[in-house]
C-alpha cells in the first residue's frame, strides 16, 4: 500500500496533546501565546496516519464490543523477536521481554530500583530532560558527561570524562540514548562496546533507551547495544512501538533484560501492570505488518529533512543544522545570529507562533538550540519554516 504522508489530518478536538494542550503547554511554561494558528512540533509526536494493518487491528478490537482486562498472549512476544531479529539480528527470548506501560515510567522505575538516593547517574548532555527529571526526583545525583561537539556540529562522546565518572565510587548506573535524543547521533559498534566495557569495569549499570531505533536515515545502521557487546549482564534495553509507529497514546514500551537478577527485581519495583487489548492488537499488528509503511515512512521523512537543510541554506544561512543520523528530530544551532535564548523564543514561538523545544531544555549545552520533531506533512513543516524565517528577515 502507498501512503500519503503530505496529507493534512487535522487533529485539533482528538484529545492530542500538540493540538488541543494549549493551556497545558502555556502553563508548564513552554510558550506565553497558543491559538488556533499556533503550529505546535515540540514533541516527538507524529501528524501522520498510522499503519493500515495497524487500524484494521483496531477496528477488530473495537467490534468485539467488550474491554475487559487483557493478558499477552504468545503472538506478543513473537512479534518482539520477529522484529528484532529480522531488522537487527538481535536474538530476544521471551522471558526477557517486560511490559511497561511507557519509556519514563521504566526509567523511574529502573531508577529507583537499582540505584539508592545519594548515587550517581551518567547521562549525556544535551539530552531529554526527563533523563534529569528521573534522576533529580528520585533524589540521585546527575553526572553529567556532555558530548563534544565540533565545528561541524557532529556530537561525540567524551571518553575520558565518561570513565572518571563511571569509576567514582557512587556511580551506579549510565542512562544510554541511543540514537540520541536530541543530537541524532547513532552510537557505533566500537563507541557501545567501549562504553560497555566501562561500565563493567567500575559496576556501573546500563539503561538503554533506544526507543527511536527504527527511525534512522535510510544510508545508517543501528546497532542496539546489548547486540554490540558479548557481556549482556549489566545492560537494560527500552524498546517501544510508540515512536515508530505513532501509538504515543497506547503506552506500550517493552523492556529487555537479559540477567535473572536484575530481570526479578525490575519486576518487583515496577509490580503488575496488564495491558489494554488495543495495545496488544498494535504491537502485533505493526510487528507483523507494519514495515512497508515504516520504510515509506523513513523516506518521507529523509526528504523533509532535505528540504530544511536546503531552507535553511538559503532563507536562514546563519542557522547550522545537520542531518541526524537518526530520530526524526532536528537540533538546530541559532547562535550565528547573536540573539539571546530568550530573543530567539519571542520570534519563533510569540512572533512566528510555533512552538518549538528551546535547548536549554537539554542542558546549558542546548542554550544556543532549539529542537523540532518534524515527522509532519510537509507542506506544514515548510509553512512552519516560512513563518520563522520571516521573524529573522531582519538580521543580515
């Protein structure tokens, strides 16, 4: 089936966060102005439709009329391994597979579970803020080794600075992004395994989120961690269907942990949580069929991706960005214009009236960015550029 994806769904009255959070989104502080004009693409939230197996899946579901409480039967776990094995040659056994409800509710809990207030937590700036959020909460401690970045704006990663952290005694535990969020980096083989061995040298646990490793660009390869080493034992990986295939709403995140032990105590912390039968139904359905629409998918999104490099080049040449390599997220560097982070805002999110994610967000590190999820029609991401490049027309 061809899908089109330039097509316009309006999604304002659909219960959508991006859409109808206006008050929400003004009082978290994330912009003073939202209206019905406001072109939101802060979050990493499709407005794309998804799959067409996935919506037959659904409807299914909804005709049998009753929702009572759901089980996982063995086609859940077989669609998990087919997926991982087919696309990464990744080998998952069934009773490595834990159901969460969703990404930051794992890490909380994994947060919690193995490591004690006081203790310290590797985590890579700049990075998704609720990686800070879990770690600050639960009354640990952040250890904060920021990625490198050159003149070129390609981020990598600080080894020295990893392994003098990761060799204190209160360090416990590395939050691993990969790819990372928001920088798009895709770790290589030779990067994993030498954040791994590191980590086993000094007992330092591995939490892996590697939730947007299906959308990478269409000439990259994604390794997950716990395929690139040999020693599995201090590693948990989260994988999830909600960012590759837009089912944010249905909370299905799957968490895979290879040792007994850990998997036992994962288990006691995050206790019982049963599924909605719609979450099953999705996780079979695009795990079994949803890979034709994933790979027109990634080649939409590679030619949005293009576009805004080229817009940029031409409307915005102060503007640096590079192409991620993976995530359909772009970090975008606006220091060449000599605005500060706050003058920056009021044209983009008051002015232009779109919201983006400041960079600050991330960490000091992101105080020259702003981040935008752009996995949307086109034609919106080009009225959404357009708009912006207008507000800064005035800076030669």
């Amino acid at each position: 089936m061809k899908y089109n994806f330039d097509e316009v769904v309006n999604r304002r009255g659909t219960y959508s966060l991006k859409w109808d959070g206006g008050k929400l989104i003004k009082e978290i502080g994330l912009t003073s102005r939202y209206d019905e004009e406001t072109i939101p693409l802060f979050t990493a939230d499709m407005d794309l439709p998804v799959p067409q197996p996935l919506i037959d899946a659904l409807h299914k579901t909804v005709d049998h009329r009753i929702f009572g409480y759901s089980v996982f039967p063995d086609e859940y776990f077989t669609a998990i391994q087919h997926w991982f094995k087919k696309r990464h040659d990744w080998d998952i056994q069934k009773e490595e597979i834990i159901y969460s409800p969703g990404t930051v509710h794992a890490l909380n809990i994994a947060v919690r579970a193995f490591t004690d207030p006081g203790d310290g937590i590797i985590i890579q700036r700049p990075v998704y803020p609720p990686f800070t959020a879990a770690i600050e909460a639960n009354h640990r401690v952040v250890q904060n080794n920021a990625l490198n970045i050159d003149s070129d704006g390609y981020y990598q990663i600080d080894f020295e600075d990893f392994e003098e952290k990761a060799k204190q005694e209160k360090t416990k535990m590395f939050i691993l992004c990969n790819p990372h969020n928001p920088t798009g980096r895709i770790f290589n083989q030779e990067e994993l395994q030498r954040l791994a061995d590191i980590c086993g040298r000094h007992n330092v646990l591995i939490v892996a989120d590697e939730i947007h490793g299906d959308l990478i660009r269409s000439n990259q390869t994604f390794i997950p961690i716990a395929k690139a080493v040999d020693n599995v034992d201090h590693i948990i990986t989260f994988t999830a269907i909600n960012k590759t295939f837009n089912v944010a709403g249905l909370h299905c995140t799957n968490v895979i942990i290879s040792n007994p032990e850990l998997r036992k105590t994962m288990n006691k912390v995050m206790g019982m949580h049963l599924p909605s039968p719609f979450t099953v139904s999705a996780l079979i359905a695009v795990y079994t069929e949803g890979e034709d629409w994933l790979e027109q998918l990634k080649e939409y999104i590679d030619g949005t991706m293009d576009w805004v490099v080229k817009f940029l080049a031409e409307k915005m040449p102060k503007v640096k960005v590079k192409i991620p390599e993976g995530t359909y997220i772009m970090w975008m560097d606006f220091s060449g214009y000599g605005l500060t982070a706050e003058e920056v805002h009021e044209r983009i999110y008051n002015k232009a009236n779109v919201i983006l994610e400041d960079g600050k967000m991330f960490g000091e590190e992101g105080l020259a960015f702003q981040r935008i999820c752009i996995p949307s029609p086109r034609p919106l991401i080009k009225e959404a550029f357009e708009r912006i490049a207008r507000e800064f027309e005035d800076i030669i």
